[in-house]
C-alpha cells in the first residue's frame, strides 16, 4: 500500500480544518473539549 499525499488524504478543504482544529482542542483542552457543536461553530462548517 502506498502512502497518501496530505492532498490526497482529505477528501475536501473543509475536512482538514474540522481536524486540525480538533486536534487542538485536545491538546489544549483534552477529550472532553470535543464537542460536535463547538467544533462546528469555531470553524464555520456545517456538523453532517
């Protein structure tokens, strides 16, 4: 199996900010800081 481009992996510019921001969260804050609707108010996108 080859690896994946950075590109490649995300399958649209949106999913890449909702995990970078989420990785964040988590690291400043730990798990319980990842909540859906927080999230999606940070980043302006959509939860489905």
């Amino acid at each position: 199996m080859r690896n994946l481009s950075v590109t490649e992996f995300y399958r649209n510019p949106s999913e890449q900010v909702w995990l970078e921001h989420g990785y964040r969260l988590f690291a400043e804050e730990g798990p319980q800081a990842l909540k859906v609707e927080r999230m999606a108010e940070a980043v302006s996108i959509s939860k489905s």
